[in-house]
C-alpha cells in the first residue's frame, strides 16, 4: 500500500508570509501531483513533477520533487487570501495499465489579511 | 473545451439502498476514474475505467462497480449503502490510462441516513 503523509495539516498565516508543505512517503513514485481544493469542489490541479530532482515555479508557488522521488514541497511566497484552501499531494503509480493516484490527507491553508 | 460533469450535486439515501452517480468525462478523454474523499481526508481511488473495462481497482468491497459507456461517460454504483458510504464521490478524467494527469469533476455529496 501506498501512503503519502502531508504536513502541517493545519495552516494559519499573515498575508506576505511564506510557507512551506511537505508530502513524504516510503514508497517511490512515478508522478508527484499537487492540486488545490475548494470547500464543495473537486481539486484543481496545480503541478505534475515527473523527474527526482526536478523544481517547478507557478507564479508564487514552488514545487520540488526529492531525489529519489519520494517526498515533495510546495513553498509558496508571499501568501495572499487568495491562497486559501486546502492543498492535497497526489503520488502516481503503475498497477497494471492503470495510473493510480494515492493523495495525502491534506494541509488547509489560511492567508489572514 | 468541456471539463468533467458530475450529476447530482447531492444526494441524500437511507442505509440499505442503492444509488447511481453519473460523471461525462472532458472532451478528448478515454480514462475515467472514481475517488471516495470523506470529511477532512484526501480522495481515496475506487477504480478506473478504459475502453469500458475496469482497468485498475483500489481497496473498496465488490459493492462498488462502475460502468464506462462508448462516449466515455461512466457511472458509479454502489449497493446496500452504509453510514460510512456518506463522502464527497469525485471522478477524474484522463487523456489515456498511461497520461500523468487527471482532472477532477465537482463531485457529488452523498449522505447515507
């Protein structure tokens, strides 16, 4: 079994702080998936990193996957209200044919103005 | 270009019965995969669906199937529901069962009575 543990799970920060989530597991993943999720909607996709070692910038928001494609961060800079919502990890993997997504349990994020 | 469709919105059931829910993939995408996401948890992965055969099962009894119909749409069912059975039901859509990425519809809100 596959298991992605995120952290912190709760998040409480001033707005113009950064911040950084980690999602960490034992097991090795193909793909590294982030996605924001909204209170009553399906998450968004953020980012896929694919290779160990690879570093993707969205705007304000830095995703890191690790070396041996087993961990993850996301840093955002600079946090606006707008930032807020909760920020799931997603490991890919094989079984057969199928891509499968194992998410970690979420970190909600709240930028205070 | 049309993103995943989800129907209903919500939907309230009494333990016991059945339910079905319904969910039209994006434009262009022939893999269909179901998650369960309870209250402050990350999605759980049901099953996917390619070329209208379940391509890929997660850890969930035989009374959750699924159907995948030739324009792509799917269906979940699920029998003899428990209170446990209540959660956000979230499909995703994929280009191909081989793509990195899965785009997620709004869900559908079941509670279990």
């Amino acid at each position: 079994t596959q298991l992605l543990e995120q952290s912190p799970q709760f998040l409480s920060i001033q707005e113009g702080e950064n911040l950084t989530v980690y999602c960490n597991s034992s097991s090795v993943f193909s793909s590294l998936q982030w996605y924001r999720q909204e209170p009553g909607e399906g998450p968004v996709l953020l980012v896929t990193v694919v290779t160990g070692g690879e570093v993707k910038k969205l705007k304000r928001l830095t995703f890191q996957f690790g070396d041996a494609r087993k961990d993850s961060s996301l840093h955002i800079t600079a946090a606006q209200p707008g930032d807020t919502g909760l920020y799931l990890c997603a490991g890919d993997y094989l079984s057969g044919s199928a891509r499968q997504l194992t998410f970690g349990s979420g970190t909600q994020l709240t930028v205070l103005p | 270009e049309t993103g995943v469709t989800q129907s209903p919105t919500h939907l309230i059931k009494t333990r016991g019965q059945q339910v079905t829910l319904r969910c039209s993939s994006q434009s262009g995408h022939n893999t269909v995969s179901w998650y369960q996401q309870a209250l402050g948890q990350g999605p759980q992965f049901i099953f996917q669906y390619y070329r209208e055969e379940e391509n890929g099962r997660g850890n969930f009894p035989p009374r959750f199937s699924g159907l995948q119909f030739p324009n792509y749409s799917s269906e979940l069912n699920v029998n003899a529901l428990e209170l446990d059975d209540s959660a956000l039901y979230l499909c995703a859509s994929s280009l191909t069962t081989g793509a990195y990425e899965q785009y997620f519809g709004p869900g559908t809100r079941l509670t279990v009575t």
